[in-house]
C-alpha cells in the first residue's frame, strides 16, 4: 500500500491549498471557511451505515464503511466517508485499533489509532480545565456559591481505568474542599458531543457556556459561563472543531473527526465534517455508533434535526457468524443454519428500526471463510422475504473489488429515494420522560418503562431549569436491544428501568442511564495492550 500525499487526497475531494492545514505528509486539517463556499453547492447524497447488535463474533461495520466508499468511487462515483475518531481506551482495551481491516483501511492507522492530530488531547484538556476552575471557583468561596456536594461535572481520561471511576478530591492540608468526583472517558465527555453537533465557533462558544457544573444549596444550576471558564475553553479547542482528512488504503478521501461513544453518548462523528462532505461527494458515507438501536437512532432523532440533512439509504452491517451468536450457536465457525435462522430475528428488528425512520436500508453481508453455501442460502431466502436489497461483501480480503455489488444497490437505492423526511421517534416539544418511554418502547420494543426515584427527581429537576424539550440521548449496553447484555437476538415483553437521567444541556441533550451502563469501562483481563509495541527500529506493532 502507497499513500498519497494529503495535498493530493485534497484536490481529489475538491479542497485547494488554502483549506487545509498540513498535520505532516499524509494527515491534514481542513478549514471551516470551507462550510461557506459549499453554502450554495449542490449536495450530494448520505449513506447511513449501521448495524444489527454487537457480538464478539463481530460484524465489521468500520470495514464495509471503508470498503464501500472505495467501492462507489471504483465505479466512477465521488465517495467520501466519515468516521468517528478512536478512543485510546479502546485501542488499549479490546479492540486494539479502528481503522478498518484488511485491505479496507484508513490510513495513517498508527498516528489515526494514537494521538492523530490532537483532538482528544484537546477535548480533555478542555474538559479538566473546566474541572481546575470549579474546584478554584469553590476553594476562594467565589459567586455563585456552588455547594460541593452538588458538582455534577466529572474529571476524563481517555483511557479504561475503572480505579477512577469514584474518587475523592481536595485530600490534605491546603487542597481546597474534599468532596467525592470522578472520571469519565473521553468519549463519554460532554465536550465531546458538543463538538460534534457544534455548527461553527459561535454555536460551540455558545454550547460550552451552557454547560451545567453544579448547583447551588437551593439546587440552582450553575454554567460554565457563570464561573468564566467558557472562553478559555473555547481557545483550546479553536483547531479541534476543524475536520481531520486523511486516506483510504486505495487513496481515497476520509474524514475521521471527534469521536462520542454510540452507547454513552450520540455515536457519531461532526456535523462540520458531514456538511463538508456533503458538498464535496456524489454520495457521502457516514457510520454511526453499534446498531440502529443506539448510534442511528440518534443520528436520526438528534443529528439530522441539527445538521438539516438526510439519509437517502442505510446499510445495516451484519455476519453470518454475528447472526448465528444470536441465534444461539456455541461455535460460530462450524455450519449451523438452524442458528442463522433464529438468529435472523436480530437483523429483521434492525432492518425494520430502519425502515421506522423512513429510511430504506440494504443489507451488508460481511463475508467469512467459515460461512457455508447452506447458511447463505438459508439468508438469502429471509432477505428476499423481507423484500430488502441485500449484497455479500468481501472488502477485507479484496478492497473496493468486493464491494461492487454493495456499492451498485447502495446507489440504486439512494438515488430511488432523493428526498427523504425522517419519521422522528418523538416529538422536541414532548416532556422528557415522554420521549424516553417512545425511544424504549418504539426503538428497543420494550414493554414497559420504569424510573427509579433518582430518576423521577431528575424529571423534576429538568422540568425545573427549561430542559424539558432537550433531545434525549440513551445510554446502554451495545450488546442487546433490550438494557440486559445477556438478552440476545430480539428479546420481547422486557421492562427497561431508568436509573438517573444526566443532563448535558450543552449538548442540548439529557442522558438517561439505563440498566449497569458506565461511562468509564475498564480493561479486561487480557486487553490489546498485551500486544502493542514499538520494535528497535521505530515501527508500532499490535495495532489494527
């Protein structure tokens, strides 16, 4: 694999010289001046990439995004794709990188899986600085007063250490006031969502003053702005708001900008990359976080509300091997078409959550060397039944060759639908607990709904301070549409229980935290980690 320099890449996807900013020979930020010359471009058309439910079988959802853009392009199209930075949690956790696989990758992939151009490094700065200024604002007894045990904003790292998930700050003599706190994950922060919803420097100065820290003794909520640390944040993160471009490994345009979790946050990259992308491409692909349960969800009820845009199809991603995991199989790589049909019950729920929004999907078939000629039969027979265009993908062993028939029905089906109005789940002006219950019920299938009394106080208090018409942004588990990770495949007559409901009123969001969700994971016991290292000569090793 050759890269190209990035100046190159630039010119292909329609930028000159003066937007971007060079980040070395293969790595560039692009300029928000940009958003205005493309103010009155033609757009082009959104590809939604998603996915059925999570299994460690995996689906290789990143992968058939790649595989498919370099695929459009392959036949002649403009293609250019987004994704979400990596978390170095994850990196170091269990995935070991994000960049694709194969022979569908993006590119730098060990400066894009590390410190890439510094956006998280920003992002957490950003945030810790807010947290100095709390704890200053508390230590000189400056106004408003915020009562200590009523600060709501945590500290970050972007790393899985579940040993600073609850700690206790201002410990000794002169440290300021003692008082319990925490950390969350990078991807988990705030700051990060507000990035990636963020229009311009303007909506991003506005949304970081809005941000709520704590509270005052008679539960008055105090902002950033109102402890002056809003502009100073702002200048942190000026070059962070600015997309990242970079390559495929067939020297195609990506951007990869910001990265929120799909289970602990909104699950998607910038909306400054999506509408650079937009006019810029033919046909613009972007992945969302997990299954249309979490990350397209919100793209559709929170992202495509900000941005003013629209999906014209999706591919939802899936593996026999993923199917047959929900299905129940014990061993995902011996033929068991028994499994792929039960499990087939996982794929139909994504397929028709689709279709909810109003948005036609196709269907990805990431292909194995263990999938038998049966179980595709077997497949084939029940996406045909569910009237849906499917196609068998091969892009990690054979690039955008094994794509050609995803990217010919992609097409067909984004060019059939040119002017989609999303079905939103609720309704902005809906009380909170309202859109919870739509999300829980017509999202997840859910039965019931049930609000611990922290979660009921919360109500209150965000019909208190004006927050009642916030979009709501769930956080769950990834591994099962319901809020227990052991219910696989299309669990029915389950009842979702609410714990709290954070509120990110910067994001314009609140959060409510369903079942053991947390916003800071922890390694496992054998974590990628084990195998990254850098040899004698300078190279990484490990990642992918």
């Amino acid at each position: 694999m050759e890269l190209k320099p990035i100046i190159e890449i630039a010119k292909m996807a329609g930028l000159e010289e003066n937007d971007i900013e060079l980040y070395g020979k293969y790595m560039a930020k692009v300029s928000l001046d940009v958003l205005k010359r493309l103010e009155k471009k033609k757009k082009g058309k959104m590809i939604l990439v998603t996915a059925l439910t999570p299994t460690p079988a995996g689906e290789g959802k990143t992968t058939t995004s790649i595989g498919l853009t370099m695929a459009i392009n392959k036949i002649g199209k403009k293609s250019i794709l987004a994704l979400r930075e990596p978390s170095l949690g994850p990196v170091f956790g269990i995935k070991g990188g994000a960049t694709g696989g194969g022979k569908s990758t993006v590119q730098p992939m060990e400066e894009i899986n590390l410190h890439f151009t510094g956006d998280f490094h920003a992002i957490s700065s950003a945030h810790n600085l807010l947290s100095a200024m709390i704890n200053n604002h508390i230590y000189y007894n400056l106004k408003p007063e915020i009562d200590p045990k009523k600060v709501v904003w945590r500290r970050t790292i972007d790393m899985n250490d579940r040993a600073l998930r609850q700690i206790i700050v201002g410990i000794g003599k002169g440290n300021g006031v003692m008082y319990e706190d925490g950390f969350d994950i990078v991807p988990a922060s705030e700051i990060m969502a507000i990035m990636a919803l963020s229009l311009d420097y303007k909506d991003m100065k506005s949304r970081l003053e809005k941000i709520i820290v704590g509270f005052t003794r008679d539960r008055t909520p105090v902002y950033a702005k109102d402890i002056k640390a809003s502009g100073a944040m702002a200048a942190l993160l000026r070059n962070a708001l600015k997309p990242n471009l970079v390559q495929t490994s067939e020297n195609t345009p990506v951007f990869v900008h910001i990265g929120p979790f799909g289970n602990i946050a909104h699950g998607t990259n910038s909306i400054v990359a999506d509408k650079i992308g937009l006019g810029l491409s033919d046909y613009f692909v972007v992945e969302t976080g997990f299954g249309s349960d979490l990350g397209a969800e919100k793209f559709f009820d929170i992202v495509t509300r900000i941005g003013n845009f629209a999906p014209n199809a999706a591919v939802v991603v899936a593996s026999l091997r993923a199917i047959k995991h929900h299905g129940g199989a014990k061993d995902v790589t011996i033929e068991d078409v028994d499994s792929v049909r039960r499990g087939f019950e996982n794929l139909r729920f994504h397929i028709n959550n689709v279709r909810k929004f109003g948005v036609e999907p196709v269907v990805a078939i990431n292909r194995f060397k263990s999938d038998t000629n049966a179980e595709i039969r077997a497949l084939e027979e029940m996406l045909e039944n569910e009237k849906v265009e499917w196609a068998l993908s091969e892009v990690f062993e054979k690039g955008s060759e094994g794509g050609i028939e995803l990217a010919e029905k992609v097409i067909k089906v984004a060019d059939s639908h040119p002017d989609v109005k999303i079905n939103y789940v609720y309704e902005i002006n809906d009380p909170v607990q309202v859109k919870i219950e739509k999300i829980a019920r017509n999202v997840y299938g859910a039965k019931e709904v049930v609000f611990t009394k922290d979660a009921l106080d919360d109500l209150k208090l965000i019909k208190k301070i004006g927050m009642d018409n916030a979009f709501v942004c769930m956080a769950k588990t990834q591994a099962s549409i319901s809020d227990d990770p052991k219910a696989l495949n299309a669990p029915k007559d389950f009842t979702v229980t609410v714990r709290e409901i954070r509120i990110s009123s910067g994001s314009g969001f609140v959060v409510p935290i369903l079942g053991e969700i947390m916003t800071m994971p922890g390694l496992s016991k054998e974590p990628a980690a084990y195998n990254i290292d850098l040899t004698d000569d300078g190279k990484i090793v490990g990642l992918f």
